[in-house]
C-alpha cells in the first residue's frame, strides 16, 4: 500500500520534477563503465538506476535544498549530503551481509548493476544525510575555476596537480551518476559553472593520446608559472613502463623533479582494474629545468645507481630515528623518483627520441631506454633491501634467484602470500623463470617450493641448480629424507671438498640455514612444519662440524 502512495506520488510529479532537475533526465552516454548498466540492464537514463521510492526521497531532497537553501554555503553543504545519499540509495547499492546494511554505490569504482541491491529506510537515508564534515577554515582569497588544465591561462607560483593514471579511473564516466542529481544545485550555488563531465577534455587512454594531453598539460602549467615557481605532481604507480613515460611528459614540459616525498593514501582502494595500480603515492616537487647538458645513456646508469644508494641510504637513517616503518613499496617508489631526478635534470640523453618514445604504445612489446634505465633503478633497490636476519656481505654474494627465494620466503614468514608480490618481486630481482621456485602459484596460497619438492631436481644444472643454496636445499632435503642431518652435512662437505671449499662457505651455509630456521613456529609458514626441525638441526650439525 505505502509503495502504491510512492508510485503515484512519483508519477504524480515525474515530469515536473524532471523539468526543474530535481531528478535526472539525462541519458547514460556508452562509455567503459557506462556501458554497463547499459549492457546488463538496457537502462539508458540515469533515473533507471534508482527505485521510485530512492527517486521520490532523492528528487525531494534536492528539491528542498533548491527552494530553501540560503546562501551558498547552504547550498554546496546540501550538494554533498544529497550526494552522499545518491551514493547509498540507488539500485546499485548491495546489501552488505556483514554490515548489515546498504553499501555505496562506488564501493568500488564501476557501474555494477546487481540483484541483490538495497533501498534504505528515511531512518537510515538520515545518518548519511547528516554526514560529518571535516571542515578546515580556509582564510584565502583563492578563486576557483573549472577548466582544462591544458589551457588555463591562470599565472600560478606553485601549481599542485594530481593527475589520472592512464585508465586506471575513468573520472569523467563515473561522475555522471552524481552530475545527473546535481545541475539545480551547481547552477544555483555556482551559476558561472559548467554542470557536465566535459568527456572529451577528460586524459584518458593509454600509449600517446595519453602521453600528449600530459605533455600539454605540464608544458601549459610551466609556462604559467615564474622562473622559480614550483610544481607538486602526485603520482602512484608500480610499473616501470609508466614511471618511464612519466618522466619523459615531465622532461618534454621543460620540468625537473628536485625532490619527491613517500605518503600513503588509500592503499587497499577496491575496484580499480586488474594491476599495481595504487599503494603509495609520490609527491613530487618540479621546477623548470635550466641545464643545457647533455648526457650519455651508459653514463645515466652510474649516476642513477649513485642516487638510488642515496635515497634509500638516507630513507633508512630517517627510519631509525623517527620509525616512519618505510616497506619494499616505498623503497621502491623512492627508487624510481630517484631515476626520474637524474633523468630529468639533462637537457638530452644522447641516441633518445622523446617524442617517438611517447607515440609508442605502452603495451609495445620492447622497453624504452627510459624504461631500462628505470629496470635498473629497481634492481638497484632490491640489491639493497636486505631482509633481516642477513648481513649486507652475505646478499651481495648471492645471486638473482637465491634473493628472490631469501626474499620471498621472507615475504611469507610475514605472511603475503599473494602472486602480485611474487611476480613484483620477481621483476624487481630480474628473475625471469622464477615459477621454477615456487611450489604454488593458486592466488592468495603462493608459496616458495620447499626442499623437499626440490629434491635433488636440477641440481648442478646452470643457474640456480649451481647456487649455494640450492645445496643448501638439497642438503636439508637428504637430512630430511634420511631423517639423518649427518647425511645433510655430508653431502655439503663432499660437493664443496675440492679446495676445502666447504670450510670457507660454512658460515655462509650457516647464515643460510639461520635464516631459514626462522619458519620453525611460524604459522604463516605451516607448510615447512615436516622439514623446520631438520634445517635447525642441520644449522648447528654445520656450525659444530670439524675436522
Ligand atoms: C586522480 S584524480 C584527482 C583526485 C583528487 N585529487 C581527489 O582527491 O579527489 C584526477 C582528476 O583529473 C581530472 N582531469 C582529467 N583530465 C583533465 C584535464 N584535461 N584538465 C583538468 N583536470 C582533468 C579528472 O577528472 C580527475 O578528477
């Protein structure tokens, strides 16, 4: 019956309200994610995503701020209410089992129509309404306009850009759905203000549609600001190839990164597209680049590596005596700031076509030499993250393949166990066939391959085959297999008798096994449980052997 009453009330002031923009009329236009609903549903107007009962208490909302807001404070406060609701109150907001309740709409960052949505009751629609602000006076006389970034013609010192990330969101789609409830509202507080997503100014794309509109945007801004002005460009990405194309847009604007600090944002942000997309954000500080300096590629590599060591040097000083915890991500991100500074203080790299390397597709197949240059600032990076509980002198005589197993193995006694991380890590250590090592790549149970998998498989043949520890693994394997660590110790001894070999590696081996005793009583690490035992035994059968 009361649904009946919303139904009639709805039809009663449908056109009407449509007509004053208290409800959308507005057409859902083809797009990545505005497809969607599209697609799945057929719905083609925005008003098809909300029930009549969300369209009667959304449509009178908006309805009532417009007639009785007072000024335009008012009017922008009641702007985000009615959003804050519109993001809970539409068909595609699920019912969240755990909760209990309503979830937003943008619970991650796609147009999901579902069938299980909810629809709040006024009781529940009013906690959102009245939705805590955190509210900083702001004492400027800031003048705030709508425009593209690549033609503003506004003369600014500092100007402070977070710019989209290829097409990890598409902004200007997703936008629509709160564009739809807002025209009245925006006309009325900001009447000098455009009420569309203006789609086509929107960078979007990958490769060199993207490329171009970034070139445009920092070469505009630069030449908007003084000689000593500044830039602030936050940035967040894991992948080398766009870290690479970054520091090319920022070179051909005319700008160098001079500094850059670590934050975290929203790290476990849901719903962006398959990929490393966000973890931590960079701030970069850019000014106009003044050398005219030319520079050799092979030369950038040194001096690359230089401040790499740098950075990391004096992020771990900060480390000890602050404690700001500093992970592998921040280390890494650091890593390529530091590549982008080099890079970006030349005039020319000698041999490098900027402009043909921003035309290239990203997903081209070959690597730009800004690219590798960028590989090696990684690989610079992992050569100094040293897990605990090994020294500096043992990781630098290990190889690729046994740090991405020391690493990774300490990676899972911290309990990750997803593959991103291994292949993350893989890349950073240039390992190419690094399933070879795993024993499990099934997603969130990835796991190193344990000495008894190993077993004596491929020992001997090149490459990890003849590391040391891969007889260390086959010598935990034999201790476990003979249920003997005699029988591990020996087998150490005879492969490693020539020159007494085996006396000037002990204490490496021991190092070796110490760290891996680290997986006894460690439950994100059950499954070494049957050879834990075996490696500790063995440790000590190492450290006590003697002539
Ligand atoms: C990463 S988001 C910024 C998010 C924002 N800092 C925040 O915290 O809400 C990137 C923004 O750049 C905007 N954008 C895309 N193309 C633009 C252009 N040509 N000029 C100005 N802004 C643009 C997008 O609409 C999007 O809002």
């Amino acid at each position: 019956m009361r649904e009946k009453k919303v139904v009639d009330y709805l039809q009663e002031h449908f056109s009407e309200w449509q007509k004053k923009g208290y409800i959308p009329d507005s057409q859902i236009y083809s797009g990545y994610n505005t497809d969607q609903p599209i697609r799945e549903r057929g719905w083609k107007f925005w008003h098809q995503l909300f029930n009549p009962r969300q369209l009667v208490v959304l449509g009178l909302l908006n309805k009532y701020i417009a007639l009785f807001s007072k000024n335009k404070r008012e009017t922008t406060i009641g702007l985000l209410g009615l959003n804050n609701v519109a993001n809970r109150f539409s068909k595609l907001s699920i019912w969240d089992t755990g909760a209990e309740k309503g979830a937003q709409t943008f619970s991650n960052q796609a147009l999901n129509t579902l069938n299980n949505y909810a629809c709040r009751s006024s009781f529940n629609m009013y906690v959102l309404w009245r939705f805590a602000l955190n509210s900083t006076p702001i004492q400027s006389d800031a003048v705030i306009k709508l425009c593209d970034a690549q033609y503003t013609d506004c003369n600014c010192e500092y100007w402070i850009t977070d710019p989209p990330y290829a097409d990890a969101v598409n902004y200007h789609e997703l936008s629509e759905y709160f564009l739809a409830w807002d025209k009245p509202l925006i006309k009325k507080a900001f009447p000098d203000w455009y009420t569309d997503s203006k789609r086509v100014l929107a960078i979007k794309g990958t490769g060199a549609e993207f490329n171009k509109s970034m070139v445009e945007v920092y070469r505009n801004l630069a030449a908007h600001m003084p000689y000593n002005g500044m830039q602030i460009v936050m940035f967040t990405h894991q992948d080398t190839k766009v870290w690479a194309e970054l520091s090319m847009i920022l070179w051909s604007a005319g700008l160098q990164v001079t500094a850059a600090w670590c934050i975290a944002t929203e790290t476990e942000s849901g719903g962006l597209k398959q990929g490393n997309y966000v973890k931590g954000t960079v701030l970069m500080v850019l000014r106009k680049r003044t050398s005219t300096e030319i520079v050799f590629e092979d030369d950038l590599y040194e001096e690359v590596r230089d401040a790499v060591q740098e950075q990391i040097e004096s992020m771990r000083d900060l480390d000890e005596i602050e404690n700001p915890d500093f992970n592998d991500g921040d280390y890494l991100l650091a890593a390529y700031v530091s590549a982008l500074k080099v890079l970006t203080s030349y005039a020319e790299i000698e041999g490098l076509d900027v402009q043909y390397e921003l035309e290239k597709a990203r997903d081209n197949a070959g690597n730009s030499p800004v690219t590798e240059i960028i590989n090696s600032a990684r690989k610079e990076a992992y050569d100094y993250l040293v897990p605990d509980g090994i020294s500096t002198a043992d990781w630098s005589k290990l190889t690729a393949e046994e740090r991405f197993y020391i690493k990774g193995l300490s990676m899972e006694l911290n309990g990750v166990h997803t593959l991103a991380a291994f292949q993350e890590l893989a890349r950073g250590f240039a390992v190419s066939e690094y399933t070879d090592l795993m024993g499990s790549i099934k997603s969130n149970a990835v796991r190193l391959k344990l000495p008894t998998e190993f077993k004596m498989n491929h020992v001997n043949d090149p490459g990890f085959g003849e590391t040391l520890l891969r007889h260390v693994l086959a010598a935990i394997y034999q201790s476990a297999n003979k249920d003997n660590v005699q029988e591990g110790c020996s087998y150490l001894r005879s492969h490693y008798a020539a020159n007494n070999q085996y006396w000037a590696l002990r204490n490496r081996i021991v190092a070796l096994l110490e760290f891996m005793s680290k997986v006894r009583g460690n439950a994100n690490v059950a499954h070494w449980d049957n050879v834990a035992e075996y490696i500790y035994m063995l440790k000590e059968a190492v450290r006590n052997d003697s002539l």
